[in-house]
C-alpha cells in the first residue's frame, strides 16, 4: 500500500470522525459510510481511494418497477446540478450516485462537500423517484394496509397517488 494512500485513509478517517458519521474502513482506502436522511432514513456509500483516483459512490433505490423513461429523465436533468457525483444505473438498473475524482479532491472541505451533495440528492429526491418509478406499488402497498387496519404512518408523503389532492375529507384511507 503506497503511503499516500495511507495520508489520505488518515484524511477520510479523521474528517469522518469529526463530522461523526457512522463507518466502517475494512482495509486502508475503503470507508463504508452510512449518511443519515428523513425521506430515505438512511443512505450508505463507498469511499475508496484507487491508485489513480477517489471514488464516491452511494445506492440511492432498487430499479423503478414502471416509468422507466420518465425516471431516467428525471436523473439526467438531476445531473446538470449535482456537484462531483452523478446519477448512474447499474447493470440491473439500481440507481446510484457516483463520482470520481483526483486524489487532490480528498480534503475535509471537499469530502464534507461531496458527502453533502450525496446525502442531499439521495435523500431529497428519493421520495420524486419512488412516485415516479413506483407509483403502482406504493397504491398496492396503500390498498393493503387499509384493508388490514396497518399504519399509513410512512406511506403519507405518497398519500396524492391514492386520493385527488383536492379531497380534504376523511375516509377509509385516513385510518
């Protein structure tokens, strides 16, 4: 392992600490950080410093069960203003946020930076993905619990996809 990516492991750690993330460093250059969210509570992500580069990279959600056009253009236009990550898909069709960058990128500023883009890209758009990409089974998910008395508690930021916005009154869905 060449000692400059033990400086830089040093950085990740230290910044990490400071800012009293949650990770775990498996071997010297490899950080598994788990970033805390409200929509999605909790967003987990790769820092890993190659030879050659430093790369970021965090699962955002599973691969949409519908719209697949309208999510892919959705993260294309996301792309345009992220700072030093960008939406991808993997082989499956997962969605990610992924950046690669210079090891000179790899300060406490810019690690603080690029930790704040992810967790704000994948924690404010995951609830626009999930109406996009799964608005069937969040109505399927919806007709269930009502039908069995289970909590609506989390389902209540989708709760437009099961009732027009415009019907403020109760009804079975309110239980």
């Amino acid at each position: 392992m060449s000692p400059h990516i033990e400086e830089l492991d040093a950085t990740i750690r230290s910044t990490l600490d400071e800012r009293e993330l949650a990770y775990e460093n498996p071997e010297t250059g490899r950080f598994f950080v788990t970033l805390p969210g409200t929509k999605k509570l909790r967003t987990n992500c790769w820092l890993i410093v190659s030879r050659h580069a430093f790369v970021i990279e965090a699962f955002v959600c599973r691969r949409p069960d519908e719209a697949h056009e309208d999510v892919y253009r959705f993260l294309l236009r996301r792309n345009a203003k992220l700072y030093g990550v960008h939406y991808t898909v993997d082989e499956v069709g997962d969605i990610y946020l992924l950046g690669r960058l210079p090891h000179a990128a790899i300060r406490p500023d810019e690690l603080d930076r690029l930790l704040g883009q992810v967790l704000e890209s994948a924690d404010g758009d995951f609830n626009t993905l999930l109406e996009i990409g799964f608005a069937g089974s969040i109505k399927r998910e919806w007709d269930w619990r009502v039908s069995r008395g289970e909590s609506l508690a989390n389902l209540q930021p989708f709760r437009h996809l099961v009732r027009p916005r415009n019907d403020d009154g109760p009804g079975v869905a309110d239980s």
